[in-house]
C-alpha cells in the first residue's frame, strides 16, 4: 500500500501539478534550502552540455587560483617602492634581524592608553641582542638631539622595546645595514 | 627582638605544615563579596542610597534624554542628516599606489596578467567583506610619484592623478561596477569554484553608480572607448607627461585585455562551470 502511494506521489502528473501551484503562489521558489530548491527535472528538459578535458581556457582557471605559499621575490635592478630584499647575514655584525614570512622587517609600533603610551617593538632578533640594542638607541638618541631613550630587551624572545615612536626611523636603518 | 623573631619562626613553622596555596583552599578575600539581599527595618534597613521622598525614592528612572518638561537637548536644534542612507552606502576600501608597488616589488602579484579584485584578494594580503557593503577598491594616491609599474588594472573606484599616474607609465587602468555576489565571488574565486555552480552573470550598476561607470574621464567599463582614448590624450597634456603609445607595446594583448560587462573572469564565460578536480570545464553544446 505504501509502495503504491510513492508511485502516486511520484508521478509526473503531480509534479507539474506542484510547480503549477507553486507558480500560482505569489511566494517565489526560495532555492535556499533542500525543501524549498527546485525540482529535478528529466533530464531532456535540461540543455545539451559538452564536457571538456584539457581546454584551451584552462589558463584563465589557473590565474584565479591563489599561490599556496607566500612567493618568493625575484631579483629587480630597483625597487621603486623602497622595500629591499635581506642582503647582510649578520656574520659581522654579530646579530641577525630575520625578515618576517611577507619579507618584511619586523619593526611595529604598540599603541597603548589610548595613543599616549607609543612603544616601538623590534622582533626575530637573532645572536647578540644586546649589541643590537646599544645600536639602536644610538641611532634614536642621534634623532633626539641626545636625549636618553629608554628600552626593555627580552632575550628569550628576542624583542627589543624601545619607547615612543621610532618605526620608520629603524625600519629604514635595518634595511641600510641590510636587514 | 627576641619575642618577634619567635613569631616569625612560629609562623614558618605553620607554614612548613600547611598545604600548598591551591585553587582548593582559597577563598575570596574579606569584604569583596557583596550580600545581594536587601535589609527592611530592624534588619539594615535605611534609604539604600535611594533618598527620601519623590521620584528618586520610587526609582521612577525617566526615558533617557528626557529633562522633566524642557525641551530636550536631542530635540532642540534642527536636522542634520550626516548619515541619512549609510546602511545603503557602497564602501570601497582603499588601496595606495605604495600599497600596489610593494606587491609587484615583492612578487605578490603578477603583473604580466590584467590586475582585478581576484589577484589582489589571492595575493593574501587584502579582503573584501560584501556582506559589509564593500564593493570593491579603490586606489587611492599616496606613493603615486614612486609608481613605476606598467599594469593593466580594475579598481571600482580612481582619483583623477591615480589615473594619470597609471597611465604614465604605460599602463591601463579601468573602473568597473561588480554587484555584492560577484565580489563575494571574486574574493576567494577557488572557494566559490569547488561549490560546483555554474558562472553567474554579472550584474550591471545600480541608477546611482551608472553615471560614473559611463564616465571616461573616471575610465567607467560602460564608456565609450573613443571618448576613453581621446580622455587619455587630455590628461597627458593637463599633467605634462607623454602618453605611451600601447599600440607599439610589445604587451599590447595583456595591456588591452578587458571583461564584458557581465563577465566575472578574464577568459571564463557566464554558464561554464568549472570542475577543479578532473580539471574540465562544462559548456552548453552550440549546435
């Protein structure tokens, strides 16, 4: 009896009658969900489709698809916007600033209280850290016509703070030292 | 000094014994806890900060902004309508031309293929929230006398020296509309490919953007290309460059590659559909 009244359900008849009904409703076909999508149809009532293996198009395909790892630059003659590959390998210097996974030097400005506390953070500082640090305050002392600067080294995690706001100043003295 | 140091060795003495300080044998300090039950009478009963008398006694709290029969503060000036219609408003978030070299300097975009909200969203490196009403981006000027690059590139939204700086250097620059699914669609286009639908077809601009779009002195998509190439001529001689000739580039395809109005991918017509893992793309069979 119930396999019967499947075979009823299921007759073609009475899924035009639905989309009929469906049709006369004012509601539209909401295709978000399962109960709401559209009916499969025979598939003569579907347009002819032709699949393609390899096509010529392929290209266009592999253009949108991201890179899975971040690339690596190439070599320019010159970098307009003044960013420079890492050239010093901190052999002589006795410290190494490593380059951040976007090829970038990791200087970054801390914004605490509301702007009112500026803390510079030099971070992945390899080898003599300590060095790095005397380095550094000099070159911010030197800007601030020798006034002292204060700064917290954090030897394990090889970070150099160093208060108020210096980020351009040492970005653009790691990356003259080619870091 | 002899009875404090006693003290002091008694106390050590307790403590060598007791148990370590542990989550189980801590208790709040005295006085943090505030008794949540409220005395009557005999029992702590007072005002309970409330005063005596009148509307604070009954707590009566009035509406906010309310000044017990003066006109309101909120009320008393006329209607300015600074945000009349933001939950409308497209937003285009900015990219600078610095932003865009930095990504050809350091290899986050290839340059050898048209530029389009797809290659600056793959690059990693910026988003697009369509759900937020951003409609795509906008390049905007700072670093724009350090731009060297000869692109071929679609923002949604240019200033007038972005447009000459582009330009200057050899390169193609183009504003076009994308309704929110097709942004959402461009924004992570390898996501959208492995649902396994067909390609839409794009929308076209709403009344209020169309007047820009058909503009070509904003380089719109819907502008007449003679007008575009004759703008080019004008703002070569308004800022005082050269104007390249793309016509003699030896990128003259890639420079001139450009989409349909309803096309969402360079190379990709509406309907295909795209199957990433056998690598096959379904068409509609023309007979």
């Amino acid at each position: 009896m119930a396999a019967n009244a499947k075979a009823i359900v299921n007759t073609p008849l009475l899924q035009g009658l639905k989309q009929l009904v469906r049709s006369l409703h004012t509601d539209c076909a909401r295709l978000s969900s399962f109960r709401s999508s559209r009916e499969v149809q025979p598939l003569e009532e579907y347009p002819e489709v032709e699949v393609l293996h390899n096509p010529p198009e392929w290209k266009y395909v592999e253009r949108l698809l991201p890179p899975r790892t971040v690339p690596q630059p190439v070599a320019k003659p010159a970098y307009p916007s003044g960013w420079k590959p890492q050239t010093a390998t901190g052999q002589e210097s006795g410290y190494f600033v490593a380059r951040t996974k976007n090829h970038m030097v990791p200087v970054y400005l801390n914004t605490r209280f509301r702007g009112q506390r500026r803390l510079t953070i030099v971070r992945l500082i390899q080898g003599d850290i300590w060095a790095l640090e005397r380095d550094l305050r000099q070159v911010v002392e030197q800007s601030r016509n020798g006034k002292l600067c204060a700064t917290r080294v954090n030897e394990l995690s090889g970070q150099i703070h160093i208060h108020g706001d210096y980020v351009d100043l040492l970005r653009e003295h790691l990356k003259s030292k080619g870091f | 000094m002899a009875h404090l140091r006693e003290s002091t060795d008694k106390a050590l003495k307790l403590l060598r014994t007791l148990p370590r300080v542990q989550i189980g044998n801590l208790r709040p300090n005295p006085n943090s806890k505030q008794n949540d039950k409220r005395g009557r009478a005999q029992h702590g009963g007072d005002k309970h900060g409330a005063g005596n008398k009148g509307s604070g006694q009954r707590q009566n709290f009035m509406r906010l902004g309310y000044e017990t029969g003066n006109q309101p503060f909120y009320l008393r000036f006329p209607y300015e309508p600074y945000y009349k219609g933001h939950h409308m408003r497209r937003e285009y978030p900015p990219i600078s031309m610095l932003q865009l070299q930095v990504l050809i300097d350091t290899n986050r975009i290839d340059i050898s293929q048209p530029i389009d909200i797809a290659t600056l969203c793959n690059s990693g490196l910026m988003t697009l929230k369509p759900a937020e009403l951003q409609y795509g981006f906008q390049l905007t000027d700072e670093g724009l006398d350090n731009f060297k690059a000869k692109i071929n590139i679609e923002v949604q939204h240019a200033s007038e020296a972005v447009i000459a700086a582009v330009e200057r250097n050899g390169g193609v620059i183009r504003t076009a509309y994308y309704d929110p699914r097709s942004v959402h669609i461009l924004s992570n286009p390898k996501k959208w490919f492995e649902k396994g639908v067909p390609i839409p077809l794009r929308m076209l601009p709403p009344q209020d953007a169309i007047e820009y779009y058909t503009d070509a002195r904003n380089r719109g998509y819907l502008a007449n290309p003679e007008e575009i190439s004759k703008e080019r001529l004008v703002l070569a001689q308004k800022y005082g460059y050269e104007l390249p000739r793309i016509e003699d580039d030896p990128n003259y395809e890639m420079l001139t590659a450009a989409k349909d109005p309803r096309q969402l991918f360079h190379g990709l017509e509406p309907g295909w559909l795209i199957n990433l893992v056998d690598k096959t793309i379904v068409k509609l069979k023309t007979t």
